[in-house]
C-alpha cells in the first residue's frame, strides 16, 4: 500500500443481477488491504446493502443509470463511496427498523446494517444521485492482518 491512499473504483449498470459485482470487486481491495475476515465481511455486507439500495431504490433499475463504487484507502481508516443516479432520500425519512411495527417488514434494514457494521455513515443527495459514505478504522488494533500473528 502506498503512504497515502489508494484508490479502488468500479461502475455498472443499475440491474440487480450486477450486486453480485461486489464481492468480487472487495475481494481485489482487500489483496492489497489484508482485512482479517470478521472485517472484511462486514466491508462487504454494508457495501452490498448501499449498492443493493442504489440499484433498486435510487436508480429504480433502470440499467440506462450507473452506480459507482469507490473505495479509498488511507494511513488510518478506509471509505467507500457508493453513488447512484437517482433522486436522493433523507435518511430520516426511513423508519426505524428496531420498532414494534417495523419488525416484520421485509426490508428497511439496509441503512440500520451499513450504520451498525461501519463506523461512519454519511449519505449526502448530490445534483444528479445520491451518494453513500461509509468509514471503517483501519489502524493499529483494528481487523488488519498481522503478519506477526500467529494461528
């Protein structure tokens, strides 16, 4: 890794099927990253969910519109950015998923995952889509292998 960040980034096309992109996609980050696996699961279940939520709810699926994912690494912490072309939401708008009348909906989950497996979320509605920001810390004690570690 080099002294101050790397830069990861892919696009495709808002259809459903293309969410299996992700995994793959983190797979090769996390060559050059070394997350331990209770880490980088949790990279790939908060990734999912915010590309699950670009494809399907911000660009409706409509494979005429992109999502992008980027995944920037630096010294301390990593974030990945996942942008769509769709209108934006507020995140308050979404219902809480922890209350009595939520908790056998199908879905609304998404946002609560990404905020409980992440340690920042940030969603930001841009000119053209939204935009979702999620931070995980990276530095000493955290999920990088140690190559001193042993089993």
């Amino acid at each position: 890794m080099s002294s101050t960040q790397d830069i990861y980034t892919t696009k495709f096309q808002s259809i459903p099927e293309n969410i299996s992109k992700v995994e793959p996609f983190l797979e090769d980050v996390n060559r050059q990253l070394g997350l331990n696996e209770v880490d980088f699961h949790k990279l790939i279940v908060a990734t999912t969910e915010a590309v699950n939520n670009a494809i399907i709810h911000g660009n409706q699926s409509n494979p005429e519109k992109n999502v992008t994912v980027k995944v920037v690494i630096k010294k301390n912490y990593l974030v990945v950015s996942v942008c769509d072309e769709g209108d934006g939401f507020s995140p308050s708008d979404i219902p809480n998923p922890l209350e009595e009348e939520n908790l056998l909906k199908e879905s609304g989950r998404g946002l609560f995952l990404m905020e409980t497996l992440m340690e920042e979320v940030e969603i930001k509605t841009r000119d053209v889509g939204c935009e979702v920001r999620m931070s995980m810390y990276i530095g000493p004690k955290s999920g990088l292998k140690d190559e001193k570690e042993h089993p």
